[in-house]
C-alpha cells in the first residue's frame, strides 16, 4: 500500500475535477462529528464494478453467478487485505433496500451497486490531514494523484441556475393519513409493535447530482453525506449509521423519535425536554435499541454487547433526534456484521420481517435504494454504512422519499408532517421549497 501527503486542496473542488471519470463518488463527513465520522473519501475510476439483482452478480456486465444477496456476493469476490484504518481502498457503493426481498417474498427490481477502488483521497477532519492511498505501489499513480491537485486547485465551481418542480406525489395528506390508520389496525392486531411507513416525491429538475449535493451541504451539513454518481446517482445527507465495523467491534446507532429545531438556543432545550418526556418517542427508541441489540447480538461474542450512549438527544440543521449507541465485539466478518443490521429496524419497524411485509402491502410505490443502506467496506476490515435516507435518489427521475414510525397511539396528521419535515432538507437542496 502507498500512502502519500498532498497540498489541501477543498474535497469539493478535487470532487469536481473527479466527476469527469468513470463512477466518482464522494463520502464526507461535513460537520466534524468525531463520535460519528471524521473523515471525507474522495475517487473515481473503480477496477470494476459488481451489480446483484434478482438476475444474479455480475462484474464490468458480466453474470459471474446466480447469487442474488448482495452481502454473500460481495464475500465471495477476493478482496485485498492489509493494515490501516478506515477507507484505504476496497468497495463503495449502496444496497438497495429492495434487497430484503432475500428475506420476505417479492422480487430483487433495484440494483446493488458497488465499485471496487484501489486509489482514494483520504481528507481527516480532526488531524487536518490530506492524503492519497493506493494499493499499487506506482509512483505513476502518485504523480497522477499530484496532477488532480494541482488541477482542482486552479478549477473554478459555478452555480447552476435551474427550474425545478413537484410532479407526482405518492401519497397526499389524505392517503398517508389512511395508510397511517392501516398501519395501526396491525399494531392493534398483534402484528408488530411498529411499522416505518413511507411517502415519496418526484421532482423534474434539470440541476446536475453535484449542484444539489453542494445545495444540500449548505443546508444540512451531516456526518454521512454521499454523492455517488454511477449509473443511478444518489445524493444525501443521512444522520444516521446502518452499522459500522472497526476491526472487531460493531456499532450501531438508533435514531428514532423526531422534533423540529427551536429559534434559539432556549427553544431547542425546551423542544427536547418535550421530546425526551414524550411517553410515545420514549416507548418508540426503547423497542429500537432493543431491535438493535438483537441484530448486534447475532455476529458478536457472548457477553460483549453494551449500550454506549442512551437517548441522548442530538441537532441536526432542521430536526432533533433521540439517539443511542450499541457495540459489540464481532464473532463473524464485517460482511455478515452489516446484513446482520440490514435493514435498519429504524427504517421497518418491529418485528422486522413482519414489518417488512407489511411496508410491501401499504407503501404506494417501491423503496428502491431508500431505507437500504450506502457506504464502504475497506480493505482493512472497516466498514461503514449509513441508512439510505434523507436524499435524492436519481435516474430518470429525481425521487425523495421519508417516513414515520407508527406504533398503536400515532396520530395520522403528525406523522404525515413528520414526513415533510424530513423531507424539507432535500427538497430545500432541489429548490422546490424556500
């Protein structure tokens, strides 16, 4: 492996001048959170590129199996293995929430897609570091690293002026509202003790992938920001960590129970006083972080699951959540770590699979990448996977998607406008709304 300091150059500009290759992607974490992400991943150019859908795994386009789990196909391909910390080289990309369908009845539609990538600028926020990491030990390819500074530090960004607009909505006010009171015939059955219902926006926009993550960075700066402009592009700001692996420790962070940001200082303490004394939100995150513990439970060792952090309640640009921690000390691979997780229980509900097929039932329209998960899994046993939320997801057209947990008590109008709240950041970033 090769490691080498470069000049700092903005991860934006060294982004822009990347877009011009094949298959670039960012990963920032854009408020320097060090509990939660500390470091920004910046590449183009994969060795190649896996896709898994219900038609099998197939590499640069060509079917190499018929396996249809994206976390048993990404095992079975022989990945490098060497020393270092965090992303040094390996697969980025997303898993599809529509990959639940291995578990529940339905069909793989969307597909999971990953590049393998053996070069990568490496920006660490807290040491304020900046540096380039290949595992082809060239010193043509560490010219070439040198070359793309040089070039994004004369490159120029200029805005886009673009119209942009709602064209079809899955689900208005009315019809959430009904899938709402669907959703709590099944609490009150028995079936499950939450369910994770979910509503989606279609906007007609011409601004490009990179316009709007720039939009949404200002507006809702996140410890898990993504651009990944591959086939299908996706551009998001999740706050929230699906799973991830250091080693041979998992973690996992919870986030459930939602309120709006105050004015001030005073009213951001006074909305989470609330929140936390809510008897709903605190029955909600505890069920949770229960359902987390399971997961964690599953890949790690005999007494080594904790709860590192309880209901502590976090800001964010334009809401406030509820949040834990659970770790545990892995038994298994970073791969089984992370399906173990998948889907987050914050994006189904409780029981899961029972949750899961009841989504299939009420939800209007398919989930495709939302509520799946995107992120790396390095070469030097790390992994980590935000939940596919809060974002854009982009191909013929420009979807947003987000959802409420609905447990016996919802009332139907507060989750639907919990849904607009999450959605206000990205659509801000669309500019649909002000």
């Amino acid at each position: 492996m090769f490691v080498k300091k470069l000049d700092y150059v903005n991860p934006l500009k060294l982004y822009n001048v990347l877009r011009d290759e094949d298959f670039p992607f960012i990963l920032e974490s854009a408020d320097k959170h060090e509990r939660k992400a500390r470091y920004t991943f910046v590449s183009a150019n994969p060795d190649f590129i896996i896709e898994i859908d219900e038609k099998g795994t197939r590499v640069d386009g060509k079917l190499i199996s018929k396996e249809i789990n994206p976390f048993k196909a990404l095992k079975g391909l022989e990945m490098e293995n060497v020393d270092g910390k965090r992303f040094n080289g390996g697969f980025v990309g997303y898993i599809a929430y529509d990959a639940v369908h291995n578990y529940i009845d339905g069909e793989i539609e969307e597909t999971s897609v990953f590049g393998y990538y053996s070069n990568v600028f490496v920006y660490d926020h807290i040491s304020n570091l900046f540096y380039f990491v290949s595992l082809n030990k060239d010193e043509e390819t560490a010219k070439e690293a040198e070359r793309i500074v040089r070039k994004a530090k004369r490159t120029k960004i200029e805005d886009e002026e673009c119209y942009s607009d709602v064209i079809r909505c899955d689900a208005d006010k009315e019809t959430f509202m009904e899938m709402v009171e669907k959703a709590k015939e099944f609490v009150y059955a028995g079936d499950v003790f939450q369910v994770v219902i979910s509503r989606e926006y279609e906007v007609d926009t011409d601004f490009s992938p990179f316009q709007i993550y720039r939009n949404l960075r200002k507006i809702n700066p996140s410890p898990y920001m993504f651009c990944l402009e591959f086939g299908k592009s996706l551009v998001g700001a999740s706050p929230e960590t699906m799973c991830s692996v250091e080693k041979n420790v998992i973690k996992v962070n919870p986030i459930a129970g939602t309120a709006p940001r105050g004015r001030n200082e005073e009213e951001d303490r006074a909305i989470a006083e609330r929140l936390l004394n809510d008897e709903k939100e605190r029955a909600e995150h505890v069920m949770l972080v229960d359902l987390a513990r399971n997961d964690v439970r599953k890949v790690s060792k005999a007494g080594s699951v904790k709860v590192t952090m309880f209901m502590e309640v976090l800001r964010y640009s334009h809401v406030q959540h509820i949040e834990s921690e659970v770790v545990g000390v892995l038994d298994s691979d970073m791969f089984d770590a992370v399906e173990a997780c998948f889907p987050a229980g914050t994006l189904t509900g409780a029981p899961k699979v029972r949750a899961m097929e009841i989504i299939d039932e009420l939800e209007r329209s398919k989930r495709r990448v939302y509520g799946g998960c995107v992120g790396y899994f390095s070469v030097c046993g790390y992994a980590d996977m935000a939940i596919a939320i809060r974002m854009v997801e982009i191909d013929d057209v420009y979807r947003v998607r987000a959802g409420a947990g609905i447990v016996a008590d919802s009332n139907p109008e507060r989750e639907f406008l919990e849904t607009e709240r999450k959605m206000s950041a990205v659509l801000k970033a669309l500019e649909v709304v002000e």
